[in-house]
C-alpha cells in the first residue's frame, strides 16, 4: 500500500476531528456522560489525531530543513557542486573577508581571506556586497522608493530590448466562405541599458574597529535609503538622460483638468474609468500628498466621498476600491504639470537591475582631515515605460 501524503493525512484527521465532535454534540445534547463505549472511541481518535499530527509536524520540518539545505551554499559543498558567483557571495568565507575589508581595509586581508574576497572584485575596482548588507541594502531601497513596490522589477547583465505590441491585431466579423481579413500585430522595441548612480560617506575610525557597531546595517540602511529616494524622483519624473525615465513621461494620456490647480471628483473618475478595463482591476493611484489631501475631500454625486480609509493596518487607501499610494516626487496640482497617475504598473512599468551593489573603502580620502574612512556605493539601474496604455496621466490645465 502507498504512504499516505502529508495532504491526506490533514484530511484524515480532519475527519477524525469531526466525529470526535460528533460524539461530545451527542452527549451533550442528551445531557448525559459518554457511554464507555463512546469514551473508548474517542480515546482511540484522538490518539490517532495525535499520532497524524506528530506525522505531519515531522514531515513538514523534513521538507523545510531539505528546502533550506537545497538553497545553501554548504549543500553545493557537500555533492561537489560547483557554487555559482551569488553563492559565493554568500558564503561565511567572503562574508567574513567582506566584513574585514570594510573595518580594516584590503590591507589587513590575509591568505584564504584575501582570496575569497577576489570572488567579487569588479571592474572598477570595487567589490560586491555580501548576502546580509546587500539585502538590508535593497529592503530599505523598496521602502524609500514607492515605484519598487508596485512596478515590475528584473536583473539584467547587458542591455536589453523589450519587445511591445505598438498596434494591436483585430478580429472581424465575416460571411460565410469570405476571407479572412488581415490585422497584424505591429511590434516594436524599448531599450533598457543601465544608468550608474553612486554615494559617499565617511564613518570614524572609533566605529569601525568597534565590533559591537552594526557595520553592515548601518552602511546598508543609509545607502539603500539615499539610493532609494534618487530612484524614485528619476522614475517619476526623470527625463531619461543618465537617468531612468519617469512614469508620468512615459504615461498615455487620460484626462486634462478644466482648473490649472484643482481637481473635480469628476475628473477623479473620469481618470479610473479611462483606463481599459483589462489593466484597471490591478491598477492603482500615484498622487502627491498634497493632492491626495484636496482629494480626501471630493465627494460623488450621492454625498460620498471618493477616498475611503483602508480597513486594515498596512493596507493602502482606496479610490473606487483601487489602492493609493503617496510620494513626494509626484507634481502637485500645478499649471501643465502631471498632477495624477492611474494604472497598472507592473504591467505599465518595468525596473531593471544591473547586477547589485558595489562598494569601495576609501582609506585616504578623510583621514588626514578627521580620522574617518570613506565608503563609496554604486549600482546600475534603469527604468521606463515599457507599456504607455497600461498607465494614464491627469495633466492640469
């Protein structure tokens, strides 16, 4: 007979479950204690239950340790696999070298630990941030910017050509035996290379040789939120000259306000409805918080207002039941500006990134002037619309 899987074995003691409950409803309902018959049936289920759950917890445990163990690096290690550059990236060796470097410089690098550290040296001179920086790096870089977490978001190690439905196909009714008329798709390409952006601080000496200071943390969290806050003014706004593309350039047209600073609730609407209904059940809003303010406002023409409270902590504001979300990059209501953006961005906009982060330790550079260290970050990313009608824009008059 087969082994029952983990999933039949939850059914089974979720049916187990049921009649016990069967057998305490009975009783109860007929005011009286189980009969020794019954007592002795309900022990049985219940140790059975209890042998399922046993089952279950250690086969859930097995998957996950073996899951764990299939993504590590010591796994690589033990079937003689060789580790790919990201794994060695991840590894206690490099981690450790990197860490190293960081407090000590390159100087202080000795045998294997010089020669672990080789696995990310760049072209520049630089090397490539450890597993744990890289992720404080890139979780505060979402969080200080907006378009991360709502826009698709790839890794790219050259340029890319993106193909994009410029002219859509049709069909078209016919009679009987007639031809078929000829629609063909049109394509054509949005080219995603990678603008390099950079930042400098300088830390003392005093806290990089004290081992209590969270280096990778502090270096992390205060180059992810510079990074993060460049980023997203350049894919809001940004012209795409050294820079990515802004959304509200990219964007298709949808309404034009009648006023140069206000906005109707009929315009608001006017805007959700603009888009096509296929790219409007996962859009959502982009507005400046002084806009969402005078928006917060607008009632429709029953008396309720637009904006809704979200009806969970973490949730996002709603407009017509799609999300709002706030940032400082976006125009406020001014003359000819892009006051409001409505759509779907993760199909609408695409964020390509060029491999991760790179760091420098810059010895000379503070230390006659006040005995700190430089460290200077960079990466590489681009972003645009790679989709105009997935998007569309309230421009102010």
């Amino acid at each position: 007979m087969a082994e029952q899987t983990t999933t039949e074995l939850k059914q089974l003691r979720a049916k187990l479950i049921n009649e016990m409950r069967t057998i305490i409803n009975l009783s109860d309902t007929e005011s009286r204690p189980m009969s020794s018959e019954e007592t002795q049936t309900y022990d049985r289920m219940e140790s059975d239950v209890d042998g399922f759950t046993q089952t279950i917890d250690r086969r859930e445990k097995q998957t996950k340790a073996e899951n764990m163990l299939a993504d590590s690096p010591v796994e690589a290690r033990v079937s003689n696999r060789k580790l790919t550059k990201s794994e060695r990236l991840d590894t206690d060796e490099y981690r450790h070298a990197f860490d190293k470097y960081m407090r000590y410089g390159s100087t202080a690098l000795i045998g294997d630990e010089a020669r672990s550290l080789t696995e990310g040296t760049n072209s520049q001179g630089g090397f490539l941030t450890e597993t744990i920086l890289e992720k404080n790096l890139v979780t505060t870089l979402a969080d200080a910017n907006i378009m991360r977490s709502i826009c698709s978001v790839i890794m790219t190690s050259s340029d890319r050509d993106i193909p994009v439905e410029s002219t859509v196909g049709t069909a078209a009714w016919a009679a009987e035996s007639a031809a078929t008329t000829e629609s063909d798709s049109v394509f054509s390409s949005i080219s995603l290379s990678a603008h390099k952006m950079s930042t400098l601080m300088k830390i003392s000496e005093e806290l990089l040789f004290d081992s209590v200071f969270d280096l990778n943390t502090y270096v992390g969290t205060n180059f992810g939120r510079r990074m993060g806050e460049l980023e997203e003014a350049s894919m809001i706004a940004g012209d795409g000259s050294s820079k990515p593309s802004g959304a509200t350039v990219g964007a298709s047209a949808g309404v034009t306000a009648a006023s140069a600073t206000a906005i109707t609730s009929n315009e608001v609407l006017d805007l959700l409805y603009s888009l096509k209904r296929q790219y409007r059940r996962n859009a959502s809003f982009l507005f400046n918080d002084s806009t969402i303010k005078a928006i917060r406002q607008l009632k429709d023409s029953n008396g309720q207002y637009l904006w809704q409270p979200a009806l969970s902590a973490g949730d996002p504001d709603t407009i017509g039941g799609r999300p709002v979300y706030a940032s400082y990059d976006m125009p406020a209501a001014t003359t000819g500006l892009v006051a409001g953006l409505f759509g779907d961005f993760k199909m609408g906009y695409l964020i390509a990134d060029r491999g991760a982060t790179s760091f420098q330790r810059l010895n000379e550079l503070y230390a006659a002037a006040s005995g700190a260290v430089g460290f200077r970050a960079y990466r590489r990313v681009d972003g645009k619309v790679v989709l105009a009608e997935a998007i569309k824009k309230l421009t102010m008059a």
